[in-house]
C-alpha cells in the first residue's frame, strides 16, 4: 500500500516532446514526484489532438486522473473530456503557469469592473514553430472576460480589409508567430481616454513544467470531474 510520504508517480504521454522533457526535467527537482510510464497515479498529456482519446481511455481504465494540457482540441475531443470527467478527475488547462492561472482571475474582475464601452483585445505572441492560433490560452483569456460580463465569447479575430467597424461588445484576438517566444500574452482594457493591460511573459517552458507539477498534486487522489488550474490557485 502508498503512503502518503511516497512520491506522486506521473506518466507521460509524449514523453519526448518539449512539455515532457521539461517535465521530467522539473520531476529530477523536486523529491515530491516520480515518473512511471506504466502505472502512474496521475496521467500528464501534453501531447497532439488526435493522441487525446486514447490518453482519456487509458485513464479511465486505470481510474487514475488525467491533466490534459494539450492545446488546439475541436468540440469533439472537449465533449470527450466532459465524459471522462464523469469516471475520473480531469484538469483541462490550456496553460499550467500559475501565474496565467491569476492573470485569468485577474481579467474575469476586471470585465466584471469595466463597462461595456471598455473594449477587449488579446494580443499574443508565440515561437514561430506554433500551429495554432489562436493561442488556447489567448482564447481561455477571452473566455475569462466574457465570464466576466456574463455573456457568451463573441470572438473578432483575424481583421482585415477595408471598411471594418468594431462590434460592441466583441473580444479582439491578434496572434503573432515568430522566433524563439515562449509566450506573451496581453489583454487590453480600452476604455475611454484610458487603458488597462493585464500582462503575462513568459521566460522558460519550465514554469509550465512547474504548474503542470502543481496541477498533478492537485490531481491526486481527486473525486471524478472537470477541473481547471483556477482551482488549483485556490487551495485544498
């Protein structure tokens, strides 16, 4: 029998990707963790879409719970999740940095704060190797300010031509691709004759790496559902 002393024992999905390697990287750091590609207590899949539904059954069958941290996921692979989270405990994150985690907390009270008239932009910028865009964690930033004013995420991404006029209310995305960038994230608050920018910058994969970790303990021993990493901020 574990006891509560013993490490959490993770297993990789793609343990050769950039998100593993940093992972076990961060694992190598820190006493609390272990990796076991059989028979981990927690599942970390920061892998490809298509490789999620058999991430998600592996879990299931075991009856361990899975963080999935892979980002560009279609309705399908989110209702696939939703019914998993009924057998075990899922944390769905489209970014494990903590302090993500905040800025997303930080920007549902500021839309909550702000009027209508205070229009939204999310501005983000990733390496230029990156496929999709844009970014899951610029789009759980949009959906965090529409929480915030309680209203569906009414998305303007992608402007171009001539003649364009902002609708009231939408959420603006930009995505930028180039060089080496870890990730910047921007959400601007313009309002008028001010603005508000709820910024995040990040410097390593490691402190994805470092969250994921966080996320995992919190995984541990979790009842079956759905979770995020707000709650993994939040506490016991």
């Amino acid at each position: 029998m574990r006891t509560e002393d013993q490490p959490i024992r993770l297993t990789l999905i793609a343990p050769e990707g950039r998100m593993g390697r940093a992972i076990a990287a961060a694992v190598e750091e820190d006493r609390r963790f272990a990796l076991d590609q059989d028979s981990g207590d927690v599942i970390v899949d920061f892998s490809a879409p298509q490789a999620l539904s058999a991430s998600l059954q592996r879990a299931a069958t075991a009856a361990v719970p899975i963080l999935v941290g892979t980002t560009g996921l279609d309705d399908l692979a989110e209702r696939r999740i939703a019914e998993a989270a009924r057998e075990v405990a899922v944390l769905r994150a489209a970014n494990t940095s903590l302090g993500v985690a905040v800025l997303q907390d930080l920007v549902e009270r500021a839309a909550a704060a702000l009027e209508v008239e205070w229009d939204i932009e999310v501005v983000e910028m990733h390496h230029r190797m990156k496929a999709d865009a844009p970014s899951g964690t610029a789009f759980a930033l949009g959906e965090a300010a529409a929480r915030g004013r309680q209203r569906p995420l009414q998305m303007e991404a992608g402007r171009q031509g001539t003649g364009l006029k902002r609708q009231e209310g939408a959420i603006g995305f930009a995505a930028l691709r180039g060089g080496t960038v870890v990730g910047d994230h921007d959400v601007v608050f313009a309002g008028p004759q001010e603005r508000l920018v709820l910024s995040h910058r990040a410097e390593s994969r490691m402190i994805f790496a470092r969250g994921a970790l966080a996320a995992a303990r919190f995984l541990h021993r979790r009842s079956p559902g759905l979770y995020g990493m707000h709650d993994v901020i939040a506490g016991p």
